[in-house]
C-alpha cells in the first residue's frame, strides 16, 4: 500500500465534503421540499439514489458509508421505524458496491440497473408495515411503489452527474494507489 501524499489526502478530504454536501442537497429536497410537491402524493426517494451512485462509482466501502448516512437521513425523513432503512440502505450500498467492484463494469446502464432495484427495496420496505401488519390490499401498495419507483428515477439523471463526477475524483486517488 502506497504512502498518501498531501496532494492525495486533500482530493480525499475534498471527496468526503462533496459527498457530505450532496447527501445534504438531497436530504433538504427530499424531506423539506418535495413533500410539498407532490406529483400523484408521491415523494420521490433521493437518498437512495446517491448511496447508489456512491456504490456504484467509489466501490463497496464508499457506497456502505454513504448507505448509513443516507438512510439515518431517510429514517429522519419518513418517521420509519428507527434503523430500518439505515441498515438497508447501508447493506444495498455494500452489495451494489461489491456488484460495482466484481461483476459489472461502472457506468451509466449499471447504475439505472442498480438504483431501479434499490428503489424498489425501498419501495417494499416502506409498504411492509402496510401490508402484513395492517392487511392492506397488495394490489394499490404495488401500483404505488411502482409510480413512486418511476418518479425517483427521473431525479436519477441529475444526481448521476454528480456522483460521476465525485467518482471520477476519486479514481485519480485510492487508498492502495489502484484505480477503483
């Protein structure tokens, strides 16, 4: 493993703020904003995406990082049970980044691929209550989680550019010197 050097170290530090910065963006729009436009009453699902683009562009290590901030902040957002999406958004960033890292190449198709079914997980995670705990019929939960899936991946284009490009950052400079 390779020395860091002070030119390194600054480009991670920098790294780590855009990132901090972007879950923050997205934290604001999707709990302070978009809940007051509401397209069909559905609040689109930010932060999954950018644990996503994390995963999918900085590897297992980022991707799990970004997951637990990103679902502490979906827990705050949606008043969920506590740790329910904090531990899946932290388990679907390792997995995505292992997937990243091992058997599909980066780019733009994995991560539509990969956020599509993160969004789904999120989907069925918020109606699980509804449907085996208060025997809410299947069919209305699925169409929502459907629409609410298609309507958080129209915000996935926007935020991809960003988690490109802190992942282009990052690959200039890894911990053991490789590129990721």
């Amino acid at each position: 493993m390779q020395k860091w050097t002070l030119q390194k170290r600054w480009i991670f530090i920098v790294s780590v703020v855009f990132h901090a910065m972007l879950l923050m963006v997205a934290f604001i729009f999707q709990g302070m904003i978009f809940p007051y436009i509401k397209i069909f009453g559905l609040v689109p699902l930010l932060l999954p995406i950018v644990s996503t683009g994390a995963a999918v562009y900085q590897g297992r290590i980022a991707g799990g990082v970004v997951g637990l901030f990103a679902g502490v902040f979906c827990d705050v957002t949606f008043n969920a049970p506590p740790g329910v999406f904090t531990m899946l958004l932290t388990i679907t960033g390792i997995l995505v980044g292992f997937i990243a890292d091992t058997v599909m190449a980066r780019g733009f198709v994995t991560y539509m691929i990969s956020c599509t079914a993160v969004l789904a997980v999120c989907a069925f995670a918020q109606m699980f209550p509804l449907l085996f705990l208060q025997n809410v019929p299947s069919v209305p939960l699925l169409i929502v989680a459907l629409r609410q899936t298609a309507y958080s991946l129209i915000y996935a284009l926007p935020i991809w550019f960003f988690v490109r490009a802190l992942g282009k950052r990052a690959q200039r400079v890894s911990p053991s010197g490789r590129p990721l």
